[in-house]
C-alpha cells in the first residue's frame, strides 16, 4: 500500500531562527523505507521490504513499482554512467532497468548468461554489451539498444576472457580479450577479424587440438581472479592502435624477513586496425607500471609510472625501435611519471618517487631533459598551466612558475596554497595564501602578485577554505561550514560561519550527495547535445575533452530522436537539469544545528546569507536524499514515510 499527502501551501513552524522551506507532499509506503536515491538524471527512488519504487518527484506518485527487489542493499545498486539505466545484481542475477519507467531491459538468466563479468556502456553506438558465461558454460555476449531496450545481437562462442571493448566508430568495435583482439560489427555483431594478439597466443592457436584449446582454457583459468590493466591508444593516423598491459612481478628479497619485492614491467604492441596484424616483430617491454602514451611526430611516447626512477623513451612506430638514449635505451627521469604539461616543443613532466615530488623539461625534438637538476616540489602536482613566463604549478602546498628554458623559478619565495584553491579569470589567477590568511592575485601575463586582500580570514571549527570559486561579484572562499568573499579589490566584502552538528553521520550524508552533484555539473549535465557540441568546440576536437563531448553530444542527439523511448526521456531530463545547474551553482547546501534539531540550510554564495532551512530532526542515523541540482531534500521521518521539501 502506498500513500501520499499533498501539502503545498504549508509551512513547517519551529524554533528556527531560519526560514523554513515548503514541504510540498509527505507519501507513506506500506513497509520500511531502508535507503534512497537520486540518479543523475533526476530520478528519485526508495527501496523497502515490497520492492523498489521510481517516485515522481513533482506530485510523489508512484511512477513504478518492481517487487523482485524487496531485498535489495544499497550497494547492489548503481547507475550505468550516462545512461538511463541502473545496474542491479541480485542473487537472482544481474538485471539491467530503466529509471524512467521500471522496464527491465536486461536479465542475465533470461538471457542465457549464467554468470556476468563485464558490461559496457557504448556511446557512438548507443548500446550497452554484456559479457559472461552463459549457462552451458560458453563465453557469451550480448548487445542492448539503448533507445529501445531490446536485444540486437547475442554471440555464444569461446572467445577467451574479455578484458576490453573499444569503440573505434559508430559501426564498429574493438574487442581485446587474453589471447585475441576482436573487430565487430557493433550493429550485427558479425566478426570482421579475429586475430592473436601476441606470439604465444599465435603458438596456441597453431597447436590447435584438445591440447591446445586445452592450454588456451588453462591461461584463461589461471587469470580469473587477475586484474588485468591495459592501455588502448588510437594512432593520429587512424590506422593503427596501441595495446600496453601491465605485469606484476614478486620476489623473495635474500634479507633475512625474507620480504616480498614486487615490481612492474609493461608491454606494448602496435596493430594494424584494417586487418588486426601486430606490427611490430617483438612487443616493447619498460620497467615500471603501466603509464602515460602521447605522440610525437606519429610515433609513440611511453612515459612509465611507479615508485622508483624510470626511462622515457620514443619508440618508432614502423618496427618498435628506441629512438632516444644510448643505443635506442631512453632517458632516465628521478621518479615515475604521473602527468605532464605540454608546451610548443616538448612536455614539463611530473614524477614522483618513495612521496616525493619532481619537475623536469622533456625537449620532445631531441630527446633530452633540460634542466640541470630535477626540481623537488611539495606535495602533489594537482593544477599547471602555460604562461608567458613559463609554466605556473600548484601542488597541494606551493604554487611557483618554472622557466622550461631554464629551470629557474619566477618567485624567490612560493605561494603556499592548494591546487583546489587556484582559479583563473581571464589574465588574472586567484589563489589563496595560506601563509597570510588571504586571497593573491597573479597576473599571468606578467608573473607578478599584483593584489593581496586586505583582511586576512580566519574559518571557525579548525577548518580550512576547501573551495576557491570566481563569483561575478568577487572571490568566493568556502569549507563544511564557513564562508568568506573578496571583491576584486581585495576587499573583504562578508564572512560567515554555521555551526556544524558534530554527528559524523549528518556530514557524510551531505558530502556524498555534494559529491555526486560535483560529478553530476561537471560530466552528467553535460548530455544533451547542442551543449555538447558547443563544450566540444571549445575544447578544440585535436583534445580528448573535445573529442568525448563531441562524441557524447552526436550519440544523444540521435538517441533524442526516439520518441517514447528511454533515451528519449533521458535526452528531455538532461536538457532540463542542464538549465536547473545553472540556478542551483547560485548556492549551497549546509548543516547546521538549532534548537529544534539539525537543519539543512540554503546559503546564497553571493551573500552568504542563509535563504530557506528544512528541519531534519535528531535522528543520529539520518535517512535523506538531497538532489542539489533542482534543490529538493526527500526526508524519512519515520520508519515509512518520506517527506519532500524544495529549498
């Protein structure tokens, strides 16, 4: 049984000193709420003993109701990444359902699938694959239209463990499994090629027989449990790829714990993308974990992670050979690589080894690290970006400018702040000083620190500003529970602190809705597609970011053209809560503790002031969901009834 109250014009009437927000309809559900959830598309829905239940969020009916999962913990449910669906693993089996509506788009024992290993959310060819094996035991996969939920294609075969499935356009995919790589039709599922995918793998296959499908079935056995790391790369070309894994290596140290040493080793193959043939006569193989792969003048750069010092080299890309070093060997580098900065002719590389932090200039052209000695550098290299006087870094303590000529820093003395606590605006970039309490201004076209604010800050409750966000009206700095703005004078225009409710489970509810808020402005609400396209513009489609937006952007598009189904209805719900963000970025979301209890308090970051409250109770072990996107708070205040409110 389910009920619900509508309660539009009322208003809740307490000993807050806040203004109390609306509680717009209470609904009553015939058994315990145990948890609920917002989906990042905005659907809102609450488990209990009967089922699982799609709220609309609007009148709080009950949009659908499924009573297979009146036994279902949080954890075995989780949302498909830009997509309409969720994931939900029962010991019934893994279903696939769309939130809009409840429909079941996938169940792996009605499939045929015994048991899933992997899934994949394909976006250019709006398909969701399913791998695993199916109840006679066989390798199976299958492939889900996203637009409609219905089964395109299923292949049952002994493919070998796949490991990944890559899009390499709207038609075709690559399959990387442990002995072949795979090129399929993404919308027949036909097989273009199939080939092996290193020479043991070629050896099996040319054993043939029960001995060699034997083996074959041995190697897959024996990497059941591993994980398996790889790193695909499409060259500019487009008619090659690249294909590293990651080998872990243990050994028995000669002292007398006799400890475990465990080490990495990574290889790389490059493959032509016609015919799937390897390209090279050997695979290239470096010390170190699997790391980071660029391209210089079409040929390839490994940049190896890990914790001790590693060898950057260029390989060709016509046989595998080392171009750099002594005898094709690379250059060595203190540390492993983490990330890098590219600049016109080469890359100011990161490196990091036994905690400790490094800077270096890789001169691309020739082959060589610039600088006479390696910078040492505080804390992790979160923030870089190119100037004029050289590349500016932030690590999570420092922040300097590097002349990549050089290696000389700009400034005699760093900045102590945070890469958090770094933002531009145009020519300028703010950062806050942790030394004087106070935002700086650098001016990124001269590297001087033009403005330091007038009036130092200083947060209540041991706390440290944790956001630096650029306000039209001045600098914003914020925490849990503090908040200070400059104006672009550095003058201190207000600073405002709510006292925290101490109970840790209040704060984890709020930072785990934040956070998902975090993730949801700065990929989900980026769906729909003229957004995307514009983003992906920007960005410059030679990038990555560029790149993904623009391929997002063409794939809802085209899933938007489906009407009725649930692409469509995701296209709609993003395009809503696109605009929503840009009303919901005016505020945050803070608790606070009164005398009637723990409230959950809207704060105008232009202001600081608090606009509207929600009374949360003193349940020690709160059950809320937040949807800080279009600013509603679904509230259980008592075992079984759910109240909404809109701040």
């Amino acid at each position: 049984m389910f009920k619900k109250i509508s309660t539009f014009s009322f208003l809740f009437l307490s000993l807050s000193i806040f203004s109390q927000s609306e509680e717009t309809w209470t609904s009553t559900f015939d058994k315990e709420v145990n948890w609920q959830t917002v989906s990042a598309l905005g659907n809102y829905i609450v488990q209990t003993d009967s089922g699982l239940y799609g709220i609309d969020t609007n009148s709080g009916d009950v949009i659908w109701n499924d009573e297979t999962f009146g036994r279902l913990s949080e954890t075995s449910f989780s949302e498909l990444d830009n997509s309409p669906f969720a994931k939900i693993e029962t010991n019934k089996g893994l279903f696939i359902i769309n939130l809009f509506n409840g429909q079941r788009v996938f169940n792996s024992f009605e499939h045929g699938i015994n048991k899933v290993k992997q899934h994949f959310v394909l976006y250019q060819s709006n398909a969701i694959v399913v791998a695993g094996k199916s109840v006679s035991g066989e390798d199976m996969a299958l492939s889900i239209d996203i637009a409609t939920g219905s089964v395109r294609w299923s292949k049952e075969g002994s493919f070998g463990k796949l490991i990944d499935l890559v899009e390499l356009n709207a038609d075709e995919l690559l399959g990387i499994t442990l002995l072949k790589n795979v090129k399929i039709n993404s919308k027949t599922g036909d097989v273009i090629w199939s080939i092996d995918n290193s020479k043991e793998a070629e050896q099996l296959s040319k054993m043939g027989g029960a001995f060699g499908n034997l083996l074959k079935d041995v190697a897959v056995a024996a990497s059941g449990s591993v994980e398996i790391k790889l790193d695909f790369k499409m060259h500019p070309s487009g008619e090659y790829f690249i294909i590293g894994s990651e080998q872990r290596n243990e050994n028995q140290s000669m002292s007398s714990n006799g400890s475990t040493i465990v080490s990495f080793t990574s290889s790389y193959m490059a493959y032509d993308i016609a015919y799937g043939e390897m390209l090279w006569n050997d695979p290239i193989e470096v010390k170190g974990e699997l790391g980071l792969t660029s391209w210089v003048n079409n040929d390839l750069l490994i940049l190896p992670q890990g914790k001790q010092n590693s060898r950057v080299n260029l390989y060709a890309m016509e046989d595998g050979a080392g171009l750099w070093g002594k005898k094709g060997k690379g250059i060595s580098i203190k540390g492993g690589v983490y990330d890098y900065t590219p600049t016109q002719d080469g890359l100011l590389v990161i490196t990091s080894r036994n905690e400790k932090h490094f800077l270096n200039y890789l001169d691309t052209e020739n082959g060589l690290f610039t600088f006479d000695k390696t910078i040492k550098v505080k804390g992790h290299v979160g923030y870089t970006i190119n100037t004029v006087n050289g590349i500016l870094y932030a690590t999570a303590e420092e922040m300097n400018i590097v002349n990549t000529s050089t290696g000389d820093l700009l400034w005699d003395k760093d900045l102590k702040t945070h890469y958090k606590l770094v933002n531009r605006n145009g020519s300028q970039l703010y950062a806050f000083d942790y030394k004087a309490g106070a935002v700086k201004t650098i001016n990124l076209e001269s590297g001087a620190i033009e403005m330091a604010a007038t009036e130092s800050i200083k947060f209540s409750e041991k706390e440290s500003p944790n956001t630096l966000e650029i306000r039209e009206k001045g600098i914003l700095l914020s925490s849990d529970q503090n908040f200070a703005m400059y104006d672009y004078k550095g003058e201190l225009l207000f600073q405002k602190y709510y006292a925290s409710p101490r109970e840790e489970g209040w704060k984890r509810a709020l930072l785990f809705a934040g956070t998902i808020y975090a993730g949801y402005v700065s990929a989900v609400s980026t769906m729909t597609s003229g957004v995307l396209h514009q983003a992906g513009a920007q960005q410059g489609l030679n990038t990555i970011e560029g790149q993904t937006l623009a391929q997002l952007g063409t794939a809802y598009n085209d899933m938007g053209k489906s009407a009725g189904s649930a692409a469509a209805m995701a296209f709609a719900a993003a395009n809503k809560r696109f605009k929503a963000t840009k009303e919901a970025r005016n505020y945050c979301m803070v608790l606070t503790k009164s005398e009637n209890g723990i409230e959950l308090l809207k704060i105008n970051k232009d202001t600081g002031e608090s606009e509207s409250s929600i009374p949360l109770g003193k349940n020690r072990k709160p059950n809320y969901a937040i949807d800080l996107v279009e600013g509603e708070v679904f509230l259980k205040d008592d075992s079984n009834r759910i109240k909404r409110f809109i701040l």
